[in-house]
C-alpha cells in the first residue's frame, strides 16, 4: 500500500536568496536520494520553503522496496576447475562468500567470456526501515551557497553534519507515523541546553504570533493536509506563492490608502525587492511610513536606493510617477502595532535620508573634476595601478573609439574622452563610499550639472548592459543623444578592464570568475552586437581590433603589443568562448555557432551573428545536409595539401575528368556571391543557398573521381580543388558541424 511521507526540517532562519534554489533542489535531492534506496516515486514531489523550515511531501510512497534479482559474478569458467577435475580454490571461496555450494554457482555469458556466477535473491526491505538512510543521504547531499558548523553528528559514521543553518526540530511522519531519527550534537557540546534533535509529529508555528497559548508553541500534525492547515491557523503561509499575492494585494491597498500606488514596473530593483520579501516573511503584513519632503530634492535614484536597499521597504509613486514622501514596509507580524512599527521605520529611514543629504551637499561642493586627484589613491588592480591610471586610459581608448572606430566628429570624440577620464570620479565621492550600488550613476548625476548630455549620460550608464538579451538595459530612449559617447566609453571601460587583468595573469576559471570578466565581455559583445539599434551607427567593429588597442593602453606607446604570447593566446580562447555564449544566449543553436565560428572570431561580431541567423533557413534542405556530410570527406582530403597563400588557378588546365571540370565551373560560378557575403556582412541566407548548389557536383566528384591519381601533377590539382572549396566554404563556416551529431 502506497503511503504519505512528509518531512520538515525546522531551521534557524535562513537568507532569502537561498530559498528560491534550496526548495528545489531539496526536491531533487529527495528524489534521487529514494530512487537510490529502491523507493521510486513517480508522483511529483511537493516541496515549500519558509526563512524557518523546509518542506517536501511525497503523496503516494510503496510500502516496501521490491525484490531484487542480482547476478553476482565469480571467477572464469576456465579457472573453476583444477588439473584434478575438482573445484578451484577459486570457486570455492567464490561458493562459500555466497553461503553455497559449489554445486549452486551457475555460469553466465559475459562480454568477457563464461564466469561462474550466483544468482541472489534479496528481499525488499519496509520503507520505514529505509526512510532513515534516505534522509540522511538528503541531509548530507542538500547544497548550499555556505555551510556551517554546528556540533552535530550522524549515525552514519562519517563525522559531523555540517548544513545551512542548524536544525531544531524534525517533523518525519510516513503513512501518518513517526520514523525514527536522531541528529546527535558532540560530545563536547551536548548539555542541557543543547540536546539532539529527534524526529516527532509537531511542527511549529510563526516564532511570536499565536491564536491562543503562548507563540511558538508545538503542534502536532499527522499528514500534509492537516499539517498546512494548522500552520495557517497559526500565522504561518506555507506556499510562497499564497505569501507573495497577499504582499501585492497588501501593496496595493496600503499605497492607495496615502493617495499614490507602489513603485513596481518602473524599477529593476524594486522588481528585485518584490521576488525576495516573500522569503523574508512567514506571516506577510504591509505596514506604510512616511518621510520629510524636503528629501525629495534629493536624485530620485539616492531616495530608491535607501528604501529599497538598504532599508527593504518600498517607494510610493503618485499618478505622475514622482516619488511622493512615503513608503510601504513588509512585515513578518499582524497589523496590531502598526504605529509603532511605522514610526520606528520613519526613524530609521530620515537617517539614513540625513546622511545621503549630507554626502550629497559635500561632493556638490567639491565637484567631479576635483576627484580625479584621489583616484591616485584607489587601486585597480596590484599588478595595473590605481583607478587614475585606468581613468586616463580608459578616456584615450574612448576618443579612439569613437573617432577612429566610429568615424565621428572630434568634438564627439573629446565627448567620449571627458566622460571615459571621469567615469570612475566618483568612486571617490562621500556618496558612492556609503551607497556603492550607486558608483556611475552617481558620477553622472554630478556631471549632469556642468557637462552636456552626451557626456553625462555616457558616465551615468557606462556600467551597463549587463546582460546580453537585445531587451536588456540601456534603451535608446535612456541614452538619448549620448548613445554614441556611451557605447565608445562603456566599451573602453569593458575593454581595458579585460585586456588589462588578462595582462596580470587573472584568468576566469570554472565558476571562478572574481573580476567579472566573462560579464564585461558579455557588455562588449551586447554592444557591438546591437551597435546600429543603440546608436545609430553603420559600423561594423571588429573584436580582435578593440582589444589589442586596448593592450596597447599598457604599454609605453611604442610596442603594439606587450602582451606574453600564453596570456593572449588564453585572452583569444575566452573571446571565442564568450562569442559562443553569447549568440547562442540570444537564440541561436549551438550547432550552428560552432560551425559559423570555424570561419574565425576575426570578423565583426555583427557578421558573425547574422551568418549565424541566417544558417537554420538552409540547413535543413536536404540538398545542404548532403553537402555538410560531403564537407567532412573534403575537409579531411583538403588536409593532404598543406595550407599554401594562393591555390594555383589554372587549375582547369591540369583536370581532365569531367566531374572535377564541373565542380571548378560551379566554384567558380558560386565564389562572388559567398565572398561579397562575408565582405559586406550581408546576404548570408542566398551565400548559402549558393553553397548549398555545390551538392551535385561534389557527389558527382567523389563518385567519378580518384583524388590520390597516380600522377603527381595530376594529383595535386585535385587537392588544390578540394583546399580551393574547403577555403571558399569555409568562410561562411564549417557546415559539416551542423550534422556531427548525427
């Protein structure tokens, strides 16, 4: 009979951010840890998490593990018997280790010849009796982003327990019953007020809040229903799902109560906000607050930042979207002290508010351009030193950019060297030292007073994008006319953070990744990719070009390159391997990236994006997946022929089979329309429906043709025909990718 398992581990709080991730993967530890122990569940398992307690509920649980046929196997059939005709030594221990008779071993066919083997019956064990290994596999196995010690221990013999945060209580019931479990503490800490934990039918509800008795007393609970609903009834909302609604609902109304309604959709961060406060909370209530108006001379950005992180609470917009002097807080109580709490918040956030109105006077008085000086005084990195040298490089290889690269104005052009040497400024304001989240906003906002537009909008969002998706910030509308001084600094700022600490040996590896190089060298790939949406411009950059610029910045001036030949060859490698991330991030199969990427990375990445894009419309013809499987057979007979600067054109004077003349006509026929596809970056879809032409003839080629004549001259030609197509396809990619799979 199939029964309900349900198991809670009451825990001190834990951090919002791990909820989201823990609650599944305590399901798929779950899971695997029964599927293990011969337990398979073929119901979806329910999991919650709470800041106080996981949960997971399996509905339908076999009672017992089924019977398992095993077939044991022993030494060869060929080493069973002695010279004597007896059983071996052998096959007598392998008898006797089973508990039989030589004369109850059997043999099996094996991949390796006959073997004498036991057949084994073992019987299934009751689930209860299993249950207890499953969740100690569970309790060892469950990740976290950080584990701790807490002086407990398992009875698995393998030391103690180290798990999030410690556990203390342990609700295990299956089939409505208690299974037997202890968590003991050491020896050394075991006393009166630290005791193990051992499993039992309570749980407890919300730490303060009770409907009768005292808060935080034991319930007990015999299944899931009743289970989630005694936690209701005592203030506590099991579903994330149920806490975030009445958040919203809550939300909702408190912030029409004070005439305005909550700043939501406007704001990344409080989109943020509203994803982590119902981990935060059991018993979600909103509680609102108010502030003096006088603060709202502040940037709005400061006033967002304050509320919503450092303090969590929400800013109230009115219906012309200006911030109004108020806020909505969420909390984890009834709404009985409402004042109370809402005074104690006002306190807390008008000081916060003072402090940022102080930094915000003092950096106005002093001003952006005063700062570079301290910059001198913060290290960029050991090996690279500080933020002023980085600043001044930063503004040369702007100019560069946008003169050079994108071919404008000279005053566009000092535009972009004026934001790039002050895009870092303000890390030496008072304002960004206390609000860190707001370093180049903040130095935009300072610069917006005494630059134009296209410089302090390029400081204000020379972080950004971040990510790679074409929706992702910054708009258009938000870089207004400093798209072009923006995209020069940005890249500039991403391009010299990357080449210099690759310069200093600091590589990402695995997850390691301290500098965030792989996230700017996805901002640089956002960019260039989406260059014409952004900013308007024609251009089409190229990768390798940008950054060996960007190398030279750590020079003296005079060697082009002072890179060590290892550390850009692993510089190429990561560029390639970012590019692959990045195209097929954006939708495109990683098939095709690989194959298109064969071509090179010293191309636009615009070119490489639109070959990529253009690729799926001709890949499935049958004809092109005939001539990709051909191209396998090409590419390995064009190796023959060491790669030479020009293939000999009068190659029709030297063929003499008509196949081979009628691939060289082909070739010849087809080459414009490839070529004037990669020159151009367009056009790709009809270069390859001109590539996929090539099927016929090359079929016909290896079906007529002997590559390897006996003539040498002969033989050459052909392998200059088959390195001439090799050479020609291959700048649109290596189509045999896009079928080594199958």
């Amino acid at each position: 009979m199939d029964r309900e398992l349900l198991i809670e581990l009451g825990l001190e709080e834990l951090p919002a951010s791990w909820l989201p991730t823990l609650t599944q993967q305590l399901s798929e530890t779950l899971r695997k840890a029964l599927n293990d122990h011969q337990l398979p569940n073929t119901d979806s398992i329910e999991v919650h998490g709470t800041p106080r307690r996981l949960a997971a509920c399996v509905p339908e649980l076999i009672d017992r593990q089924e019977d398992r046929d095993e077939v044991l196997t022993g030494p060869p059939v060929s080493a069973a018997m002695g010279p004597d005709g007896k059983p071996s030594p052998a096959a007598l221990g392998f008898a006797k280790k089973n508990g039989v008779d030589f004369g109850g071993l059997t043999e099996v066919d094996t991949p390796k010849g006959k073997y004498l083997a036991f057949k084994k019956l073992t019987r299934g064990r009751a689930t209860v009796d299993v249950l207890p290994d499953v969740l100690t596999q569970v309790l060892r196995t469950l990740p976290f982003p950080k584990q701790m010690h807490w002086d407990a221990e398992l009875g698995d013999g393998k030391g103690e327990l180290v798990f999030g945060r410690p556990i203390r209580w342990l609700l295990f019931l299956y089939g409505g019953r208690v299974v037997p479990f202890t968590i003991s503490r050491t020896t050394m800490a075991a006393g009166v007020r630290v005791q193990d934990v051992t499993s039992g039918a309570v749980t407890y509800g919300h730490r303060v809040l009770a409907s009768s008795g005292r808060a935080g007393r034991a319930i007990k609970v015999r299944g899931f229903d009743e289970y989630k609903k005694k936690l209701a009834e005592h203030f506590v909302f099991l579903s994330r799902i149920e806490r975030k609604d009445r958040i919203m609902r809550e939300l909702d109304a408190q912030a029409r109560k004070i005439g305005g309604r909550m700043l939501h959709h406007q704001s990344t961060q409080a989109e943020a906000l509203l994803e982590e406060v119902p981990d935060l909370v059991e018993y979600p209530g909103v509680v609102s607050g108010t502030f003096a108006s006088e603060f709202l001379s502040l940037p709005a950005e400061v006033l967002i930042t304050t509320l919503i992180h450092h303090q969590h609470f929400f800013p109230v917009v009115a219906s012309d979207d200006k911030l109004m002097p108020s806020f909505l807080a969420v909390t984890n109580t009834q709404g009985t002290n409402t004042k109370l709490i809402s005074v104690n918040a006002e306190r807390v956030v008008t000081a916060r508010l003072r402090d940022a109105r102080f930094f915000w006077e003092s950096d106005r008085a002093v001003g952006l351009e005063a700062r570079l000086s301290r910059l001198e005084t913060l290290t960029f990195h050991k090996a690279l030193g500080s933020y002023q040298a980085k600043a001044f490089r930063v503004a040369a290889l702007a100019k560069w950019i946008a003169s050079d690269v994108f071919g404008q104005s000279e005053e566009v052009a000092e535009q972009a060297e004026t934001a790039g040497r002050l895009a870092k400024a303000d890390l030496a304001t008072d304002m960004v030292r206390e609000f860190t989240e707001l370093q180049g906003v903040m130095g935009g906002i300072y610069a917006r007073e005494t630059h134009p537009e296209a410089v302090w909008k390029a400081i204000y969002h020379h972080y950004q994008p971040i990510s790679v998706e074409k929706t992702g910030a910054p708009t258009v509308a938000q870089l207004g006319e400093g798209r072009v001084t923006w995209a020069a600094v940005s890249l500039a700022d991403k391009l010299d953070t990357i080449a210099g600490l690759f310069h200093a040996g600091e590589r990402p590896t695995g997850s390691r990744d301290p500098f965030g190089l792989r996230r700017a060298a996805h901002g640089v790939l956002r960019i260039l990719l989406d260059l014409e949406a952004l900013t308007g411009l024609t251009k089409r950059p190229v990768l390798e070009t940008l950054v060996k610029r960007a190398v030279k910045g750590y020079g003296d001036g005079g060697p082009e390159h002072v890179m060590s030949e290892a550390a850009w060859t692993d510089l190429s490698a990561f560029l390639r391997e970012r590019i692959e991330y990045v195209l097929g991030a954006r939708g495109a199969d990683r098939r095709n990236v690989r194959a298109v990427l064969a071509s090179g990375t010293t191309r636009a990445v615009q070119d490489l994006e639109a070959n990529v894009t253009a690729l799926p419309a001709v890949a499935s013809s049958e004809s092109f997946r005939a001539l990709a499987t051909a191209f396998k057979r090409v590419r390995n007979i064009a190796r023959e022929l060491p790669d030479e600067p020009a293939v000999n054109p009068a190659l029709g004077s030297v063929l003499t089979e008509p196949a081979e003349l009628a691939l060289l006509a082909e070739i010849d026929k087809r080459q414009a329309v490839i070529e004037q596809a990669v020159a151009t970056g367009r056009g790709y879809k009809e270069a390859y429906q001109e590539a996929a032409q090539f099927e016929p003839a090359v079929a016909k080629f290896f079906t007529d043709v002997f590559v390897m004549a006996e003539d040498p001259a002969l033989r050459q030609a052909r392998l200059q025909l088959m390195k001439r197509l090799e050479r020609l396809i291959l700048q649109l990619g290596d189509i045999s990718e896009i079928v080594a799979a199958e």
